[in-house]
C-alpha cells in the first residue's frame, strides 16, 4: 500500500501545490542565486557538481535537466561533460528569465534551451534523453511519483537519473543544529533580503516531511526504477540518489 506524505505548500493556500510553489520562485527568483550561496556557505555549489560527476560524458549526451532554476546545473553539465545539449525545464519563469541571461552571457544558447513547464507533464517524447538529472526540486512536486515516473518516460532505456536533495538528519546533535539553521536562521536571512518571507520557511518545512533516504529509493523502486542507490553528503544533510532507467 502506498504512503501518503504530508503535503507542505508555500502559502497553504486554495492553489494547488504547484501553483503555489511556481509563484514562490517567481518572487525569489531576483535574490535567489545569491541567498542561495549565501546561506548555504557555498557548500550546494560543491554538492551540484558531485552531482554532475554522476553523469558519464561518453554516455550521456542529450540531458534534461528538472526544476532547472537559475540554471546552474543546465550551465555546469554542458561546462565539466561536454554534453551536446542540456535542456532545463522550471515552473518558474522568473526563474528561468534569469537563467536565460546567464546562458546568453556564457554563448552557450545553441547548447543549452531553457523551458518553462511541468515536471509532472514534461513535453516530451517517450526515450527522448540519456539522462535527467535534479537539484533540490523533487520535494516541490505536488505528485512525487507521477514526476519521477514522467522523468523515467523520457529517459532511454538504460537512461541515468540523478537527484540531489535535502535529506532529514539521523545524527542527534547535527540534526539540531541544523534545524536551528535553517528553522530560524535562514527564514530570518530570507526576510531581511527577499520580498518573501515564507519562501525560507517552507525550505526548512518541506525537508521535514520528504521522504528521504531509503524511503526515496523505495519510491524509485516502486516507479519502476533499476539500480536505486543513496549517497549521503555532509554528513547527511543532503543527499545524492541515482537510478536507471
């Protein structure tokens, strides 16, 4: 029997999970490259790119890249791969607007294309890619395994995916240090330099209620995924979890 994770939105609002969260990013999105390294002392920039060391450059040409954001990833692969081309996919146009210039700045636009659109609908054929990859994006999906199931639609068989995300601590006294961090540290810090106040807050309360660790891999598992694996990072306060199509 399927469990059913509680479900934390932005505002807790009438809208669905996705809306909310496509606006959330929005308002975010012109301080969120810089909170993001920020608050994180730069330590997400080295977890992206175990990330991407994930990827294999003589197998994974075609890659898309989910909840792509800022595009840091999309912009990272295509650098440390030589990927063909990368395209990243985000809720938010704010969000991707910015990513669009970053791109531009680089001249990597003919290797990089940056959609708006649903990770629970992706506008693609079936085996169109040779690996998707996910940066702190999966806890924002309204129907978690409708997403990893459309992601798997669309890798080739064989195909790699690769997620990075928060992971819930098991180590008492780092747990509590980082859920006074990102509890109240970084709500504060998201107040004093974004126009939305709540946007921190629901970080802090979204990895609370993911299913992280094994508990992910078994949704894999039961998507239909192959070869489910689970890296833990810094000591456990995120997580790298690969699969394969």
């Amino acid at each position: 029997m399927k469990s059913k994770e509680k479900v934390v939105k932005p505002y807790g609002r009438a809208e669905s999970k996705k809306e909310e969260v496509g606006r959330m990013f929005d308002s975010i999105a012109p301080t969120y490259d810089l909170l993001n390294r920020g608050t994180s002392l730069g330590i997400d920039t080295l977890w992206r790119r175990k990330l991407i060391a994930e990827l294999d450059p003589t197998l994974h040409h075609k890659i898309l890249d989910v909840a792509t954001g800022t595009a840091d990833v999309a912009i990272q692969t295509v650098k440390r791969t030589g990927a063909e081309h990368v395209t990243g996919l985000d809720l938010s146009e704010g969000m991707l607007e910015i990513g669009r210039r970053k791109v531009t700045k680089l001249q990597l636009d003919g290797r990089i294309t940056l959609l708006q659109g649903d990770s629970e609908e992706l506008p693609f054929a079936d085996n169109s890619f040779d690996a998707v990859t996910v940066a702190f994006g999966v806890r924002n999906f309204e129907n978690l395994e409708r997403g990893l199931a459309e992601m798997r639609r669309v890798l080739r068989p064989g195909g790699k995916l690769v997620v990075l995300e928060f992971s819930r601590i098991r180590f008492a006294p780092l747990r509590w240090a980082f859920n006074f961090y990102f509890g109240k540290i970084m709500p504060l810090i998201g107040r004093l330099q974004s126009n939305d106040p709540r946007a921190y807050a629901y970080l802090f309360e979204s990895v609370q209620v993911f299913p992280s660790g094994r508990h992910f891999t078994a949704i894999l598992d039961r998507v239909g995924y192959n070869d489910t694996k689970c890296k833990p990072l810094t000591f456990g306060v995120a997580s790298i979890y690969t699969a394969n199509g």
